[in-house]
C-alpha cells in the first residue's frame, strides 16, 4: 500500500457571506413548492428542513446568480450521510444558529452548468463537489490539509446550503470534474462516505500490507473503510450490530464479522489478533467502542475516531492504555482536496467501487431518513437530483 474541531464563531453569525462563499441561508428566497407554481426555468426545486420536528419539505427558491470565481452545478445525484440526518434533527452543535429552511446534503456529482468570470472550466464538464471551502492561508491549509482549516468559508450542507437541490453555486475551488465514463452516483459517494473512510484508513490509521484491523460501524462509512483496508493488503475484522451490515461487510472482503450486543469482546478480537490489532476504526460513535478500541489494539497501535455524537456527554479517555500502551488516539474528519483528487482517479480507474446499495428520487429523502433512524440501511443510499438522474431510479440492492 502506499503511503496514502470546533465551529469559528463567524459561521454561527447568520453564516455571512465571504467571497466565493455559497450563498446564506438568510438570502434564500425560498417558498413552499405547494403554494406558488413551479416553473421549470425560474425556479430551484430543494428538499429543506423548515422545522427540527418535521419532515423535509419540498420547496421551490430562485436560482443563485453566478459570479466572478464560482461555478453552478446542476446536482444530479446527492449522497446521503447520518450527518445530514443529525442536521435535520437539529442535533449539531451549531443547530439553533441554522437559519430555518435549511438544506442539507453534502455529497454532490452533478454537471457544470454555469461559470463566473475567471474561471476556467467549461460547461457540460461533469464534476464533483468539495465541501469544504477552506481559507487557504492557515496551518491547515499550508499542510494541504483543508479539512483542518481554521476559518472555513462553507460547509457544504452544515453551516451552508448543500446537495439536496437541482441546482448550487460554489466556488471554483470546490469543484473536481471526473471523467465523463464514471458513474454519477457512485462518484457522489466520494465527498464523504468513501472519502471519509480513505482518510481514516490510508492518512489516519496508516494501514498497510500484512496488518490486522478492526472496523467498528459498517455504514456507509464503515464499509468503505474495509474495501479500502482490503487493497491495502490488510485482513478486517467488522463489528456491528446489523446482521445485513455485517453480511455486506464480509462480502467486501472482512474476515471476522463480530455483533457488539454479544461477541465484540477484546478476548474475541484476540482470536483474530493474537498479538492485538495494529489499528481499529471507529465509525459509529456508540457508547462504549471508543473503549473496546483502546483494549484491543497492540501497544503501539492506533484508534482512529470517525463516528461522534453532539447531543451527549463526552465518552471517558483510556487514558492508562494511552500512556502504558502507548497507543495512538486520533481523530479524522473528512477528507483533504487531494484525496479526494486521488479517490477520483481511483474510481475512473476500477480500484475502487462504492457501495451504493439504492438510489431513489430526490423527495424520498424522508424515507431515507426514516431508515437511518431504524438501521435499515447497508452501504450508501443516493438521491436522483436531477430529472434525468431520476429516470430508473427506485432500485434496491
């Protein structure tokens, strides 16, 4: 295998807007789509939380003027992540400074429909989008590590307006075209749930030829996390409660498929790792695996925590395994630009083959979230944005 934070006070400001930002949801002219004609050339059709409490509503919005360094995508397919769920119940740090509607949605493939002066790309060009537009001046940034940035310009999705529309404005910086023969909606996957799981797995957890490790949620995230450990020439062990994710993961190459609720036990890990694992993801931020991690890894191995949970206490620090063991307890969010550059190439390339296990019209996003809510979901679910996106949309692996 090669060798692959808190919120700024200014987002939870009404999210002013910076240049190349997305527009605020405060200067979201939006109206419910029941109660003024939708025309097909005037209007944006989104699916938006207007209350924590309701379902997402179908509503229509005047269309974002393009300017100098920006590019409008026209969405074709959205990916749907727990994360965007967590918005829609207003279950993030930040919820009560959301600016109600709201639109979530951060994986996004779609085509370029639209360029501002400056910008170099040409209309058609089908593309990806970053979600984080990042400052480009700070630490982070310097590093090539976006996601770290110290004064993000947009969170796509979170802080700012996202994918569950026809139609965004990005900055140019935000956009990755792909090669015209990928598949869009597994493409849409790559912003998050593939692109999570490869920085977690390649930067974060470092994992390589030979080592045994252990992936803790296999959700969309999850099972990505062990395709990609997989070509990294490593043996997985997959713990979770689903017994279909469970099924999934093993399809995807996992050796040891373990349920929390009876079997995941460091002594059962250890079947697997006599000499402990080199390295546990954890993607599912449930009470208790951040522990189970630390007990089962190796002295010397890693903890990479993906999965968390704004709405309730922090979970208790191992901190005698940190110190005694000298283990490694690293967070991971996201992903970089160049990352995602690479998984793109990955892609086009057949290396990689997202797990996207239904894609369904863009108002079926209650549904969607109604399954998140019950775990009745393997690999990634998909929206069909866009009306071409949407013809054959419905199937269920």
């Amino acid at each position: 295998m090669q060798s692959w934070g808190a919120i700024p006070p200014s987002w939870t400001q009404r999210h002013g807007r910076s240049e190349g930002s997305v527009t605020p949801r405060a200067e979201v002219r939006a109206h419910r789509a029941a109660e003024r004609p939708r025309g097909r050339d005037r209007f944006v059709r989104a699916m938006a939380i207007t209350a924590y409490d309701r379902p997402l509503e179908l509503i229509d919005q005047e269309p974002e003027d393009v300017g100098p360094g920006q590019v409008a995508i026209r969405i074709q397919f959205s990916g749907v992540c727990r994360t965007d769920l967590k918005t829609a119940r207003g279950q993030r740090s930040f919820s009560d400074e959301i600016v109600l509607p709201h639109i979530p949605g951060h994986e996004i493939a779609g085509t370029i429909e639209e360029v501002g002066d400056g910008v170099t790309f040409e209309v058609g060009t089908p593309a990806i989008v970053y979600s984080y537009q990042a400052c480009g001046s700070c630490p982070g940034c310097r590093d090539g590590h976006e996601n770290r940035c110290d004064s993000m310009r947009m969170w796509l999705g979170s802080t700012h307006p996202g994918g569950f529309q026809e139609r965004i404005v990005v900055a140019e910086q935000c956009v990755l075209p792909v090669p015209p023969s990928v598949d869009m909606a597994k493409a849409a996957t790559l912003p998050c749930g593939v692109g999570t799981a490869y920085h977690a797995t390649v930067a974060q957890a470092d994992v390589r030829p030979g080592q045994r490790i252990a992936v803790i949620g296999c959700g969309g995230v999850g099972v990505h996390a062990v395709q990609i450990a997989k070509i990294g020439g490593a043996a997985v062990a997959v713990i979770d409660p689903s017994e279909r994710a469970r099924s999934l993961a093993l399809d995807q190459g996992a050796s040891v498929a373990l349920n929390p609720l009876n079997d995941a036990t460091p002594d059962q890990l250890r079947e697997f790792a006599p000499q402990g694992l080199d390295a546990v993801i954890e993607t599912s931020g449930a009470p208790g695996m951040t522990m189970l991690a630390a007990k089962s890894v190796r002295r010397g191995g890693r903890v990479v925590m993906v999965g968390y949970r704004e709405d309730r206490p922090e979970e208790p620090f191992p901190q005698a395994d940190v110190v005694l063991r000298e283990i490694s307890m690293l967070g991971s969010r996201g992903k970089s630009r160049g990352e995602l550059m690479r998984l793109i190439e990955l892609l086009a390339a057949g290396v990689i083959d997202p797990v996207v296990s239904e894609v369904l019209p863009l108002t079926e996003i209650n549904t969607i979230f109604d399954r998140l809510e019950t775990g009745d979901i393997v690999g990634r679910q998909v929206l069909a944005v866009g009306t071409d996106a949407a013809t054959g949309a419905g199937s269920r692996a």
